[in-house]
C-alpha cells in the first residue's frame, strides 16, 4: 500500500516524476483538455483544522479528474463526538478509494495508515506537511530549474513546515539553512537524522548568505494561538524583509506556504514584491496534489 505521510515515504525518482507529471497536468489543464482519469473515485477528506489552499486544491483537483471529494469535519463526523480513530478508519475505508487527514496529531494519520487497505495523504500535522513542499519543488522547478547543489534558507519556526524541508534538502540534494529564535529549533530527531543536509543557526543574516532560496512561515502555527504574544517577540528579528533578503544571492526568490502575516514573519515589500513566488507556489497545490492523486491510485 502506498501512503504519502511524509516526503520520504517515497524516493527521490518517485518524487521527481511526481513534480515533472504535474508540471505536465497543469499544461493540459491551461490548455483546457479533459483528464478524467479518477472518474468514479471517492477522496474522504478529513480536516480537525482550518485550511483554504488544501482543500481547495484537493476538491477542485477530484473534480477535474472526474472523480468526487468528501469534506468532513471533525464538528460533522463521530470521530469529532469520541468515537475511536481505528473504527472511523475502518469504515471511512471501506468506502472510499483513498483518504487525505488534516489533522492535530500526526499519529492519528499513522493510526488511519495501518487500519486501511486505502491510501493515506497528511494534508498537516503537528510534524509535517509533505504536499506543501511538493508544490514548492515544483514551483522552483519552473521558476529556476533543478534545486539540487542550491542552498535554502528556513527563517522563522522549526515547525512542521521546516521538518519537511529538511526531509526535502535529503531527497532533493540541497542544503538547508535553518535560522531560529533559541527554544525554537525543530525536533531533535528530525535534526539527527537530517544532520547531513542542514546547518543550523540562530542568527537569520547569516542563515541567508549564500541562499537561492528563502522560505518562512507563521511564528504560531494553528494550536498555538495563546503563544501569539510571545512569539513575536522572540521572532522579532526573524522577519524576511528587504533588509534580510539582500543578504541571499541577488536572484534569490521567496516562498511562503500561506497565510501569511504581513508586518509579522514576512513584510509586505517582500511577499508582495518580485522575488515572491507566492502565488504560484499556492496554485501549485493543485497541479502537484493531481499528479499525487493519480500516483498514489496507481
Ligand atoms: N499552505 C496551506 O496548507 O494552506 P491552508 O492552510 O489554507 O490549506
Ligand atoms: N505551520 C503552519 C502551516 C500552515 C499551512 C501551521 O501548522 O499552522
């Protein structure tokens, strides 16, 4: 069975067509020619958290394939009212081709994965979010060309996001700079087994030099909406700036996996400026997630 729980689930070949396959979809789609290969295909998609981009992108991709997207909840379905994770994964299962989780815990998508002959997608988790980083490869791709021998720069959290460019550095054969507040590092044991592939700093300057890339996210992720306060202040000189952004190579260009916080991790000159490859890399979602779609349904 093939699931998609995080980047290195598959290899660096499989991840490779994947982005070369949807840089080819969105060419069809542009190009208004039908694809329905999913036609009569069911994605369940559960969500406990907020999301415009992914499930956006997943239920419009369904459709264009011709096949069907279920949103559900947590407040619409029983797993929201107690009901055990292994029971809903069986049945969810049992009807459906193939289930997509945005969810808090990362071991609930691990729960689904082994009670369930279907595959499973991680949409987010607490640890990671591998379709993210499938729309940002490809949108360097296009943009620029191979990511290998470059050098990204992560300023901002060590959070889910960072634990998959770190995942990404490996497979994609990048180094990645990792600037973060002290306290704000990400997990110890993705910087064990990412150690080859990263550098980590706590000074965001520095973490640019040299960088073709720059990437940040929000200092509070969802669930951590009571630390607000005391992350901007511990994040303060981690906004990615003009200032900051001259520090990087000249061609250097910036992503941001949405929403973001003008005035925050990120200032409006930036986001909204010429090196920002923002919108591409959200649109991204969907070319990349149709390409996962039909891999993953084989
Ligand atoms: N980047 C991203 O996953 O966006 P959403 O939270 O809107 O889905
Ligand atoms: N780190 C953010 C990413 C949102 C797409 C969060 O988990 O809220």
């Amino acid at each position: 069975m093939k699931h998609f729980i995080n980047l290195d689930d598959l290899s660096t070949k499989t991840l490779n067509g994947i982005i070369d396959n949807a840089i080819a979809l969105k060419k069809q789609h542009k190009a208004g020619e039908i694809n329905e290969t999913l036609k009569n295909k069911t994605l369940a998609m559960i969500f406990d958290k907020s999301s415009t981009r992914t499930r956006v992108s997943f239920e419009a991709g369904m459709a264009q394939l011709g096949g069907h997207a279920l949103f559900l909840s947590d407040r619409d379905i029983q797993l929201g009212r107690g009901e055990p994770t292994t029971d809903t994964a069986i049945v969810i299962g049992s009807m459906v081709d193939i289930i997509m989780m945005r969810v808090s815990s990362h071991e609930t998508i691990n729960t689904f994965a082994s009670n369930n002959s279907v595959p499973i997608i991680n949409a987010l988790s607490d640890e990671s979010h591998p379709c993210q980083l499938l729309a940002d490869m490809m949108t360097y791709k296009e943009h620029k060309g191979s990511i290998q021998g470059r050098t990204v720069a992560w300023i901002g959290d060590g959070n889910n996001m960072c634990h998959t460019y770190m995942q990404a550095a490996k497979a994609f054969g990048f180094t990645l700079n990792i600037a973060t507040p002290k306290g704000y590092e990400p997990n110890q044991t993705f910087t064990n087994n990412y150690q080859d592939h990263i550098v980590l700093f706590n000074n965001a300057k520095k973490a640019c030099q040299n960088a073709d890339l720059v990437v940040t996210d929000v200092w509070a992720s969802m669930g951590q909406e009571d630390e607000q306060a005391k992350r901007a202040i511990a994040f303060k000189e981690f906004q990615v700036d003009q200032d900051l952004m001259k520090h990087s190579n000249s061609d250097a260009v910036f992503m941001h996996c949405l929403p973001a916080h003008r005035g925050e991790e990120v200032s409006a000159d930036v986001i909204d400026g010429s090196q920002s490859l923002v919108w591409d890399e959200a649109e991204n979602r969907l070319h990349a997630q149709k390409s996962l779609l039909l891999y993953l349904l084989g």
